[in-house]
C-alpha cells in the first residue's frame, strides 16, 4: 500500500510541476508549446488559464492530501523502536557499588573514612553432596 502511494506522489509531483511550467504567465512561458492553432478548440485564451488553473488546483489538493496520508501511515511504524528486542542494560559495575557506598558513608557519617576498596562479591560456602540414607524399612 505504501510503495502505491509513494508511487502516486512521484507521478502526481511529476504532473503538477508540468502543469504550473504550462500556465499562462506575463512573460515568455511555456504555454506558447502547446501549439498555436491546434489546440484552440481545448485550450483557447479564456479557457486556458480556467482549465489549467482547476488542473493545478485539483493535482495540488491531490499532493497534500496523499502527503497527509503517506506521513500518518509512515508513523504508526515510526512507533516501533529498532531497541525494542535489545537485551536489558547489565547491572553497575562493582567500582561504580563501592563509588555510591563510599558517598553514602561520607553523607551519614560527616567526615573522609576509607571503604575497603576490594570486591565485596560474596563467595558461595562449598557444600557437601546431600547425604542419602539407605532405605532400612521397606
């Protein structure tokens, strides 16, 4: 549907820029290519400028509305993120932890106390395997 209207907006921008070049204008324009006396019945003095005028005026209402419509289907995708299916953002790293704890500490307590700048990840306890106890009663 959109490669329609994109289509239709190139061929409607291409008409109208003939029809404003083929209006009537004060000086030398290019209305005179059209021919002098062939074309009288169609395009005579009065009725030139009446019909490419409604022409121009018909293909410009034309190119707003199908700009109108193009921009509000083109929108609705523009909703859609290219991040939406990205993986979340990681955690702080320890530094930036013990960076906030150490302000956290000179807030509360007033004074300059040194943290201990190692890593405060903990260690999991090594566990023994679950002790199984043979079935005596069955």
């Amino acid at each position: 549907m959109i490669t329609f209207l994109i289509v239709l907006h190139v061929i409607i921008c291409s008409l109208l820029v003939v029809a404003v070049l083929l209006q009537f204008g004060k000086g030398a324009e290019m209305g005179a290519v059209m021919g002098g006396g062939a074309s009288q019945a169609v395009f005579s003095s009065s009725a030139k400028g009446n019909f490419m005028t409604k022409l121009t005026s018909i293909l410009a209402i034309s190119f707003m509305v199908n700009s109108i419509i193009l921009t509000t289907m083109k929108s609705r995708d523009a909703k859609k993120s290219l991040f939406d299916n990205e993986a979340p953002v990681a955690a702080p790293l320890n530094s930036d932890v013990e960076a906030m704890k150490k302000k956290e500490l000179e807030a509360t307590s007033g004074s300059t106390t040194e943290v201990n700048n190692s890593p405060t990840t903990a260690v999991p306890a090594a566990s023994a395997p679950a002790a199984t106890e043979p079935n005596a009663k069955k």
